[in-house]
C-alpha cells in the first residue's frame, strides 16, 4: 500500500491516516488509491469491525491534488478508482459495510467534507475550518456532497455549496455534518474511543443496523420490511447467545462475529 495512506490495525480497529501532510494531505492519484485500498481491506476482512479515518500534521485535507489530478480528469484518463476497489465516498460503488468514524482537524475541504459526509460519526478539532469549494474552481462536488448534504437540511446545504464559503467546527455541528468537538489535537484519541466502543458491540447487529439504516434513506418501506427478517436472522447468531449469557451473569458479552 502506498505510503500516501497509513494503515494500522488496532484490534478489531483499523486506522487508516492520510499521510501528505507537507502538501496538506491534497489527494493526488496515489493517495486516491491508497485510500481506496484502505477501504476495501476494512470492508472484505472479517475480524475489522470499525475504520478510524485521520490525517497526519496540521490539516485533514485541502482537497484535491489539482496539478496532478486535474489534467487526467480533462482528458478523461484518470482512474479515481481502481477496479474491484470500494469507493471510500460510496458513489461509484456500494459504500464500506463497515462503520466509519472520522476525526478531522485543520483545513477539511472539498472531498474532505465528502469524506466525512460518507461516514456514520465525525469528530473535530475545535479548529477545524470547513468548505466546498468546487463552485469557486468552475466545476460541482462530485464525491457526494450534492446528494448528502441536502438530507441535512436544504437550506444549510445551499448555503455552502452554492457560495464556497468557509464555515467553523461549531457550524458544521449544527448542520449536523459533526457529532463532537473535541480540544485541538484531541480528535484521534476520541475518535478512537468511539471506535472502540462500536468495535466492542456485536458486530453483525452492528453491520445489520447500518444497513438497514442507509436502505431506510431511499427506501423508508423496504427498511421498514426487513426489519423483522434480519432480527430473527440476529436472534439465532452466536453472538445473540452470548449477549444473553452476559445479560444473565452480569459478566462482558465477548463477540465473535458468528
């Protein structure tokens, strides 16, 4: 994997670190790659429950690596995605079915925003700076920001897609596009608490909740139909034994996956 991205296991963890920090993490093709190689490890490996997405230095990301992405996008030679790989934004192909939790710092723009957008819980650095800028660089968000941010609220998305301006940690809080400011140079070790919490829950109900609550975005009926299907699938795992066993003898359910 290309040293573009850091990747670390950390029990059932896996951390995955944009690591450019001297260009302010800006995504060229290697770490597009990279990232989506990231992914597919997080989602095909069983005993990795939960990704924790980070960036080295100062900044999350200022976005694209314009000089080196731009020319290949113009001429229609880039692969932003590799083939069989998943797409960390979950537009080209179906989104990691495990969750994500992302801790952003410093500048988040572009396909950072779209980063986070695409995870299930966010954490900030008090100072983080937000924007999507594509409006201002004659082009539109196209990692998934047009079709996310609007679930958040139709005006609020407008207002900063439609303007490129920049906006704060505490307004992305209220957008709801962050679920916790933290200190800076705080955001990993809470991320990775959070992680850990989720990673220690049972990890097919886990994976069964997140699905079924994506499928409830664009299919509130086939979510609602599911619903008992996948419980009674649940209820038969060695892990819902487990659960009953804790629940029972007071002691920590230990889950297995199974």
């Amino acid at each position: 994997m290309s040293d573009r991205v850091l990747v670390e296991r950390q029990g059932h963890v896996l951390t995955i670190g944009l690591n450019r920090a001297e260009k302010r993490n800006a995504a060229d093709l290697a770490m597009l790659h990279a990232l989506a190689e990231a992914y597919t490890v997080l989602h095909t490996d069983a005993e990795l429950r939960v990704g924790v997405v980070h960036a080295v230095g100062e900044h999350f990301t200022a976005g694209l690596d314009l000089a080196d992405v731009a020319p290949a996008i113009t001429s229609g030679s880039a692969e932003l995605l590799p083939p069989g790989m998943i797409d960390p934004w979950g537009v080209v192909t179906e989104p990691v079915s495990k969750p994500v939790v992302v801790a952003v710092q410093g500048t988040c723009l572009t396909l950072g925003v779209e980063l986070a957008l695409a995870a299930d819980v966010v954490v900030a650095a008090a100072g983080t700076r937000f924007a999507q800028l594509e409006v201002a660089r004659g082009i539109m968000a196209f990692g998934g920001a047009t079709v996310r941010l609007p679930r958040l609220g139709w005006g609020d998305a407008m207002r900063w897609l439609l303007t490129g301006d920049y906006f704060d940690a505490a307004e992305a809080h209220r957008i709801g596009l962050v679920q916790q400011i933290v200190p800076d140079g705080d955001q990993f070790d809470a991320a990775m608490s959070l992680a850990e919490r989720i990673a220690a829950q049972a990890p097919l109900a886990v994976q069964a909740t997140l699905a079924n609550a994506r499928l409830a975005l664009t299919d509130p009926r086939g979510a609602s139909g599911r619903l008992h299907p996948v419980v009674a699938m649940l209820a038969k795992t060695s892990d819902a034994r487990r659960a009953m066993e804790s629940y029972l003898s007071g002691s920590p359910a230990n889950f297995e996956g199974r």
